[in-house]
C-alpha cells in the first residue's frame, strides 16, 4: 500500500513537472522570435523584479537544492524551525508537512497541515529523523527505592530492554555501517545499555535503547507495561515515588482543650 502510494506520487509530480518544461518551450517557440524585442525593456524592469520577487526566487532555489540533493524528501520526518512533521509533497515553490506534537502527546499527528516556503532550506535549520539513519536512541528512568536489589532489578531490567528491542539493535548497526562509511562517525553501541545513578530519594536506572523512529511511543508503551509485569513478581524491587511519611503529631494543649496541668480550660 505505501509502495503503491509513492509510486502514484512520483508518476504525478513527475506528469507536473514534464507539462512545466512543455508550456515553457511552447512559450519559446511561439515568442522566440520577439523574445530579442523584448530583451531590453526585460532588463531594465529585471533589476525591480528581482527584489520584489526576492522570496519566489529564493524559493525555487531552494527547490532545485532539494531535487539536487535528494534531501529532505516526501515521506521523511523532520523539524524545520518549529515545524515538525512527515513531508507530504515538496512542490516548486512550498513544503507540505503533517505536523506532529504541539497539544499532542508523543511522535503523533495532531490534523494540521504546515507549508513553508522552500526558502526554509537557505534559511531554517532542519532536524531530520529518518534520511541517513532511520533510528532513534531513546531512553527510559526507572526510580527505585534505595533498599531494593539494585543487582537483581538491573538484570530484570535489562532483560525486557533487549527482549523488546533486540531487533530494532541488529537492523541498526547495518544501518549504522551504511552512515560510517558515508560520513565521519565514529563507532556507536547500538544494543541496549542499563546504567544507574544515586539521586536524593531513591536510585534511578536509566535505560537507553535504538528504536524505529515511528515506533518510539508504542515501544515505550510495551517496555513500561513489561516492566511493570516483572516488578510485580519480585518483592525485592520497588518502585520509588514521592511521598511524604508522618510519623508523630504533638498537639498543644490549647488544641487538646487543656491546661499545661491537665485542668480542662473553661471560657466565660
């Protein structure tokens, strides 16, 4: 189905810019010959029409560096500025992207649609998710009470990481050679990593794993829910969390109703 889609997509972008090329050599060939008429007044007014067309221009450019470059592309996820979002269609002068986040949660989208001028190349910094590398390290924190087995909870823990992402692991370190041997990266450690750190209250366990970049919150959601499976069959390991233990109260005895010698206390 998404195979299918792209190829509709570039068979009709491909149609669009072919009925482009035809009008403009159809436009020389019926003016060719007043085109050198022309040529004067043109270069006068260019001068006037270069400035007040300064952001159509730019625009185009900023097409011809995305056709050239082949990024970004339709179907990759990006930030560009505030924008973020999967582009839908990149056209000669406008970007279309479905935004994600803002009141929405999570890598979801929310219903709008963004265009940016293709000026947003020369001009916008642009984050991309998805062109030469298509994961994602994403962390969990997992706070653990101070008396618990840090060693039987790190091991716990590690299991379900690698359980639920192993695969994501392995088809990212082929991924991972493709972008080393393309730029200059160093070697990364893609598998899952369980670290741990004292914080005031309680131990925290950091886990730190490769995901698909359109699977970080269902990922999330089946090592939560993992987790907490597995906690539940250890009384060894418990969660930690912010509470607030009262101990003693000790009440004056103008609250108790009473004098400092045990007389009650009368009022007039």
């Amino acid at each position: 189905m998404i195979a299918n889609a792209d190829h509709r997509y570039r068979v009709r972008k491909a149609v669009n810019l072919v009925g482009y090329l035809l009008v403009v050599l159809i436009v020389l060939l019926v003016y060719g010959d007043r085109l050198g008429t022309l040529g004067v007044a043109l270069g006068v007014a260019g001068a006037g029409v270069t400035f007040a067309l300064q952001e159509v221009i730019v625009s185009f450019a900023g097409w011809l560096s995305i056709i050239l470059s082949g990024t970004p592309s339709v179907g990759q996820r990006v930030k560009i500025g505030d924008a973020k979002g999967d582009i839908i269609d990149i056209g000669v002068m406008r970007t279309t992207i479905m935004e994600m986040g803002d009141w929405v949660k999570g890598d979801q989208y929310n219903g709008r649609i963004i265009t940016l001028a293709n000026s947003y190349v020369f001009k916008e910094r642009i984050h991309n998710y998805s062109a030469e590398y298509p994961f994602l390290w994403d962390e969990i924190e997992v706070p653990v009470r101070t008396e618990s087995d840090h060693v039987l909870a790190r091991k716990v823990f590690t299991d379900v990481v690698n359980e639920i992402c192993k695969d994501y692991a392995v088809r990212s370190e082929a991924e991972w050679k493709k972008l080393a041997y393309k730029f200059r990266v160093e070697q990364a450690n893609v598998l899952p990593t369980v670290s741990l750190r004292f914080d005031q209250n309680w131990i925290t366990f950091t886990l730190r794993y490769i995901v698909d970049y359109k699977s970080r919150r269902s990922t999330k959601d089946k090592i939560y829910t993992a987790l907490l499976n597995e906690i539940a069959k250890y009384e060894e390991i418990s969660i930690a969390t912010t509470t607030s233990e009262v101990t003693s109260i000790v009440r004056s005895p103008e609250d108790s109703g009473q004098n400092p010698d045990g007389s009650s206390i009368s009022s007039e």
